[in-house]
C-alpha cells in the first residue's frame, strides 16, 4: 500500500550537534532529509550501510575513503558500507541521505 508522506509532519531529531534530520522509513532503507549548520563537522566514521548523499543546498567539503571534494548543489556522492567518511560544511546545507539497509539506530 502506498504511504504519502509529508516532510512538515516528520519528528525533528538531533543527529549530532549542527546536523538535524527529519527521518522516513521504509522497512528497506532509510531517508534523512538533514539540515546541517554552517562549520558544523562529521566526524570520521563508518558503518555497514551503503549510503547516498545529495547535496540539495550549500557546499559540503566531504572526504570519502580518503578523498576530498568539495560537493555542491546536484552532487550526489556513493558511499559502499564500511566505507570511512566525514564532512565539514563550508555553508548552511541541506542534504538527503538514503541509506540501505534501514537505519535502526535513527529510528525515534
């Protein structure tokens, strides 16, 4: 059965300080519709999701296994599961993550 769902209506929640998300799941994979504030970083880390990041607004400088590119609006950047990532933004963005299979520990 189809589910229409309104991002205005989804909990807000902290994923860490200066990255705010508004979470959909779907029982396969996850999307995080995140607001991330201007300076605020990620730090390195990895998990055994594969995880697509697009970059809606703002530059995020992402490395990604090593390498680091600066990502922009129309960006979208792959990340394999177990992959080491991190990112720093140089603006106010807002991206929308999916990851497969569904995050568990983002779930309210």
């Amino acid at each position: 059965m189809p589910d229409f769902i309104q991002k205005d209506k989804l909990p807000l929640q902290t994923l860490l300080p200066g990255f705010t998300a508004q979470m959909v799941h779907t029982g396969q994979l996850s999307i995080a519709h995140v607001n991330i504030e201007m300076g605020s970083v990620l730090p390195e880390h990895q998990h055994p999701h594969e995880q697509v990041t697009n970059i809606i607004e703002g530059e995020l400088e992402m490395t990604v296994g090593g390498v680091t590119k600066l990502c922009k609006p129309g960006t979208s950047i792959v990340i394999p599961g177990g992959t080491p990532h991190s990112a720093v933004a140089k603006s106010a963005c807002y991206v929308i993550d999916v990851f497969c299979p569904e995050r568990e520990d983002y779930k309210l």
